[in-house]
C-alpha cells in the first residue's frame, strides 16, 4: 500500500492538476474562438453572396434583353482564314482615316472560348496623341465587338509630338 500524500504534495498535485486544466481551457477556447471568428467570416460571405444573386435574380429581364441584343448584334465567324485579313483591313482603314500610321501587322490564329471566337491582330503604331485618340474611339465603338486585349504607349525619342503604340486589338464572334 501506498503511503498517504502530505500537505506539500496535495498542494502540489493540486497546482500541477489546476495548471493542466488553465492550459486544456486554453486550448480548448482558443480553438472554439477560431471556429466562431471562421463561421461569422462564412457567413457573411454566404449573405453577401445571397445578396448578389438576390440582385442579379431582380435584373433578370434586363440581362435576358442584353443576351438578345447580344445574339442579334454580335457578328458570326463565317471563315477562320478571313477573318483576321478583314480585320486588318478595317483598322488600316480607320488608320488613313485618323492620320495613324500601322507598322508591323501579324494576324494570330482564332482563339475558341467557350462565349466566343476572338481572331487577334497585334500591331505598332506611330501618331499624335489627339489622332490615336479619335483612332481608339472610333475603334471600340459596342457594336463592332472590337477589344483591346493589351496596349503599351510610350512618346517617341525622335519626335516629342509624336507616340508609339504596341496593341493587340481582338475581334469577339460569336461562338460556333
């Protein structure tokens, strides 16, 4: 048999057992906190996304109007070889109109998503800034599906007056 625990090692006990339920509470709140703090993040998430389609679910007979239009205005990809020509054409078109002078045209390939086609000419330009400007506007006007999927401006060393421009414009078709 064991002998009987004196006071020094009751207290003792006592301190290490109290310490090794302060610890376990520790542990065992932190834990409980750090789920509460994730669960009130989910859930305004879950709110904020229920608030979004709350709002897209009231616009409905507006975007099934803009799916329409879409449908209607967004021109058909008839042949892949000439699509990018066509485009190249219409932009060497709108250039000499807006005094913007083309450098270094390459037609790339289509490219197939799954909402539409987009057939992609990149090319330089040099001009002044009000021309290129009027050039750009009158580039991306909504029904034309013309985009600019990249643009590097810079003003150019030997002319102060005038810019350089690097762009890839894209034609969007409808998908096949």
């Amino acid at each position: 048999m064991s002998a009987p625990l004196s006071t020094r090692e009751k207290n003792l006990s006592f301190l290490v057992g109290a310490i090794f339920l302060l610890g376990l509470t520790y542990l065992v709140g932190d834990y409980f906190l750090k789920n509460h703090a994730r669960l009130r993040a989910d859930l305004a998430n879950q709110k904020k996304q229920l608030a979004t389609l709350e709002s897209l679910s009231g616009e409905k007979a507006l975007w099934e109007k803009r799916e329409a239009w879409l449908r209607e205005k967004q021109p058909k990809l008839v042949d892949d070889d000439s699509g990018g020509v066509k485009l190249l054409d219409q932009i060497k078109e709108l250039a000499k109109t807006k005094q913007v002078v083309l450098e270094k045209p390459v037609i790339r390939p289509p490219l197939r998503k799954p909402d539409y086609t987009a057939i992609t000419v990149e090319i330089e330009t040099k001009s002044t800034w009000p021309a290129l400007i009027g050039f750009l506007s009158q580039l991306q006007s909504p029904e034309q599906f013309i985009v600019l999927e990249s643009a590097n401006l810079k003003i150019d060393g030997a002319d102060q007056t005038q810019m350089r421009g690097r762009f890839k414009i894209a034609r969007w078709f409808a998908p096949k």
